[in-house]
C-alpha cells in the first residue's frame, strides 16, 4: 500500500462496513499525527498531544458511524459493562508514543480493532510516519523469507526470555518500538517472530493480531494457548507471533527456555 492511502479523508456512512470504518478512522488519524509532528514541539510533549489527538479522532469517527458500540482505548478509563457488549472497539491511538516524539522515528502506529461477541474480529494498523496502512480485510501477501532468524522485541524492555530463544535458534534479535510496527515488520519481510513478555495491554495487540492472522501468520501466547481479547482487567500477560514455517520451532524454544 502507498502512501496516497493516508490521504484518504473521507467518513464513511453508516452503512459502511466496520472494515472500511477503522481504515477510513485510522486513516485519519494518521494523516493528523503527521502533521502535528511536523510543527514545532517534541519529546514527552509531542507524545502527550499526538496520544490525545488520535483518540479524539479515532472516537468520534467510530462512534458517528456505530453509535451503540463500545469503545476500550488505552486514552480513557475503562468501563468494566463493555465486557458484557456484543461489539467492542479496541484503540490504541498513539503505539509507541515515545517513538513518535523523538525526532525520524518511524516505529509508531495507529490501532484499530473490533471485537464481535468476545471474538477478534477485525483489525486495521496504520504505519502513517512509513505510509502503511494494513488492513485484516486485505491482507498482503507473505513475503518470502533467507537468512538467520531474525525476532522482534521491545527496543526498551526486551524480555529476557527472548535472549535464551535467540541462542537456541541462532537468531537475530531487532529492536523495535511500537507493537504495531514489530508485528507488521514479519509482513514487511523485516522480522520473522515477534515475542514478548512481561505483559500487555490488549490495546497493544488486537489490531496487530487481526492483521497478522489474515495474512497467514501464528499468532498464540507463549505457551501455545489462545489470545484472549475483551477481557478485564485489560491485559494479556505475553504474545507471539511468528511465520507459520516457524512457530513450532518458536514454541518448542520457548518451552525449553522456560525449564
């Protein structure tokens, strides 16, 4: 996708469907974040703006278009009655916020995701600062891969674990900021795996996770076991996603690490 898609600057009716609603919303957003980046604050500033920004945008566009959904944001308290609601969006407005204030950073993302009766139903990822926007509705194809194994991880918390997993299947570890960024860098041919611990929001990762499941990747725990999304407390305790030819491998790497 190019980056005429980021000049998209249409709302879309309500009888949009929710695809084409969380691509036209991200779309925007990431327009928005562009532009605020281009002026004249930086640092925690720029970040604390761009974060508020972005939700604005991101709830009134949902909400215009599905008035009676609920919306989970990591920018607004949490409403613990949205677990018992058939249609939740799950935002992050601003991934990677201290990415998007230092000054060339391009590991940032907008997330949009929809959960339909506590299953992951859609999710949309916006690279605005690359001109990406990647869509569960599209999904790009898997490119190919060659070469040493190469893991993403947190550019500021990388869990040790991953350290281990990296010496059992001599591979490269790359740091990276936004969640968002690491999970769509395994679709840019950048990364084969993404691992973390040490915990999440699910705002961190339902977007990234729709996304990477369309296009063919695993996406589980560390141990195997489902993704769980419209929980409360908000939080999933780590996540893995990796090219299908290496989950296993992954796994069983994990696995042993762990003993």
């Amino acid at each position: 996708m190019s980056t005429t898609e980021l000049e998209r600057s249409v709302v879309e009716p309500l009888d949009a469907d929710d695809a084409s609603i969380a691509y036209s919303a991200a779309s925007e957003a990431g327009r928005e974040l562009l532009s605020l980046g281009s002026g004249f604050i930086w640092g925690q500033a720029l970040g604390k703006a761009g974060d508020r920004l972005s939700h604005e945008i991101l709830c009134a566009r949902l909400l215009a278009a599905r008035p009676n959904d609920a919306i989970l944001s990591e920018e607004a308290s949490d409403d613990p009655t949205r677990i018992h609601r058939d249609r939740v969006w799950i935002i992050d407005p601003l991934d990677g916020t201290r990415e998007f204030g230092e000054p060339g950073r391009t590991d940032w993302a907008v997330h949009v995701a929809l959960v339909c009766e506590q299953r992951l139903s859609m999710g949309v990822v916006a690279l605005p600062a690359r001109g990406r926007i990647f869509t569960s509705a599209e999904p790009p194809p898997l490119p190919a891969r060659s070469g040493p194994l190469r893991i993403v991880v947190s550019r500021t918390r990388p869990p040790a674990i991953a350290f281990e997993v990296a010496r059992r299947l001599e591979a490269q570890l790359i740091p990276m900021g936004s969640a968002g960024a690491k999970a769509m860098s395994i679709l840019l041919g950048e990364s084969d795996v993404y691992l973390h611990a040490g915990g999440q929001y699910l705002w961190d990762s339902a977007a990234p996770v729709a996304v990477a499941r369309a296009a063919g990747l695993h996406a589980s725990r560390l141990d195997g076991s489902p993704l769980l999304y419209n929980l409360h407390p908000a939080w999933q305790p780590d996540l893995l996603i990796a090219r299908p030819e290496l989950a296993q491998r992954v796994l069983e790497a994990v696995r042993e690490s762990s003993q």
